[in-house]
C-alpha cells in the first residue's frame, strides 16, 4: 500500500492508497518539530481506531514546509522501512515537468495538483486550491504546470482583518444571505465571502483570456465546497485531487524509475 503525505502551511494529510480508492485520510496540524515517534503514534492510534491495518510498502511526500520532510523520511524508515519519494527533489520524475522561468521552484503540491488534474481532465485546466494561500494552478494541453496565481487564504486574510484592526473581532466564513451586512459580523462575512468570489472570477476571466483556449476550472482545498455554493465558480468540485496527484506521481516513477 501507497502512504501519501501533504504537508502544507497550516495542516498535514494523511492518505492510505491500496491502489484503487483510498482506505482513508488523517489530518493533523503542521508543526516543524514533530518527531517521528510523534508521527507514528498519533498515525498508529488513528490507524485503529479506524479497524485498518495497512501493510505500507512505499510513501511519497509532498511538503510546502522544508524543515518538516526530514522527520517524515525518519518516520518512513524507521517504521515502514522505506525511503520515500519526495516530490521536487532532483531523484523525483515527474510526469509532465513544468515550464516556468529558469531558476524558479514550484510547490510540491501544485506539481501534484497538476499531475492529478492532468489524469483526471487531460489539460487546459486551472486548479484552485484553497489553503494557506489561495493558488491557481494553470495546467498545459500537454499535463505541464505552466505557471499560475498566489492570492491570500481566506482564512489568512480574516486572520489578518482581525489582528489589523482591534475593533473587528474574529469570525467564521460562510456564505450570507445578503450583501449588505446590518451588523460587524455579517459586514465581515459578506465582505470576505463575496470579496474571494470576485477574486475567483475575476483571476480565472483573466487567466482564460490570456490563455487563449477554452478551459476547464476545478476547485479543490477545504473551502471549495462553501464557494461552490449558488455561483458557477468551477467545473467540478475534487477533494482529494492533490492526493490523488501523489498516487500519479508515484506510479510514473515506479514504472520509470
């Protein structure tokens, strides 16, 4: 069985791959000094909780948090006894490797968003991705990330608004009944609700315009869903497209490796 990681900013998922659906995923937040026992205790307890009792042959990572990988390289050996694939390191292949200015490094998991867009869809795609940052991912005809958008996350941004203005207190995004908000909280949810629907709009009027080709958009992060909802923002709703990309990934450099 496949282990596939994603290591983002703010959270770390957790995907077992038994090469035709996934058995499950965990989630946990991202913190630079976990050790691997960590790792594994917090992996194992859920594992059973669950009632799965996975034979974990190979793992793959994908880590937008350098300073996380080396744990996860000691969790892979020490308790699967395997090196995994870390993808954008120079040992992985990619199946369609990206064509951006010389010199330029490309999130992990927009390599893997791209991979498993590509799969999915075939190309001319855009993915956005709702995480930490909110990224668009323009995916060519022929699979290869070619370039994209990094706007502010949601949550980054009402996190902001928060700490930047003392009179503004924290809340939770969704979507509101009406435009016009007639109190603080409502006022705050319309502005960032209605504010990111824009933004999705207009980004990705612009990046089909540039592009010059019909395109298909995907949604894709936690908060697709919420922004999905009551506007013709996406294509197709995936929840599990970066992970799905690591199970691409995976299986290129099997076979080619």
């Amino acid at each position: 069985m496949l282990l596939c990681i994603d290591c983002g900013n703010t959270n770390t998922v957790f995907s077992i791959w038994n090469g035709e659906r996934f058995l499950c995923t965990l989630r946990t937040s991202t913190h630079h000094g976990r050790t691997a026992d960590a790792y594994f205790t917090w992996f194992s307890t859920l594992i059973t909780h669950y009632g799965i009792e996975p034979d974990i042959t190979d793992v793959i990572v994908a880590s937008t948090v350098p300073r996380v990988v080396w744990n996860l390289r000691v969790f892979s050996d020490r308790f699967f006894g395997v090196r995994p694939i870390v993808v954008g390191k120079p040992e992985c292949l990619l199946p369609h490797p990206p064509r951006v200015d010389a010199g330029t490094g490309v999130g992990p998991d927009r390599l893997a968003n791209a991979a498993g867009a590509f799969d999915r869809h075939g190309g001319d795609v855009v993915v956005v991705d709702f995480g930490t940052a909110t990224n668009f991912d323009v995916v060519a005809e022929d699979g290869a990330y070619v370039g994209g958008v990094i706007a502010p996350g949601v949550n980054l941004s009402l996190e902001a608004l928060h700490q930047g203005a003392a009179a503004l207190p924290h809340v939770d995004i969704s979507q509101p009944e009406r435009v016009i908000g007639t109190n603080t909280v409502a006022c705050i949810q319309s502005g960032v609700f209605w504010g990111y629907v824009g933004l999705i709009q207009g980004i990705t009027t612009r990046i089909k315009a540039e592009y010059g080709r019909s395109m298909k958009v995907i949604g894709t992060g936690g908060l697709a869903p919420l922004f999905a909802q009551g506007e013709l923002l996406f294509d197709t709703i995936e929840d599990d497209l970066t992970m799905h990309g690591l199970t691409v990934i995976h299986a290129y450099n099997t076979e080619n490796g």
